[in-house]
C-alpha cells in the first residue's frame, strides 16, 4: 500500500531527522523525499 504524506515545518535545523526518525522506528520505509521552501507563513 502507498501512501502520501505532507508536513509542513519551521525551517529549523535537525527537524526532517526527528520526522524521519519518527517512521524509523516504526520501522516504516520512506521511499523517497521531496523538500522545498513554502511560502506558508
């Protein structure tokens, strides 16, 4: 099953590892990223 997941974040340093860590441990496989700039304020 696949599945699409969106977050949106503060642009702060570490943050994407404590979010991938999170499907780590859950021993999920993340098959690919796609990072970029919101302009969500």
């Amino acid at each position: 099953m696949l599945y699409t997941i969106i977050v949106y974040s503060e642009n702060i340093a570490g943050i994407l590892n404590q979010i991938t860590t999170v499907f780590t441990r859950r021993q999920l496989n993340i098959e690919s990223l796609n990072v970029s700039a919101s302009s969500i304020k």
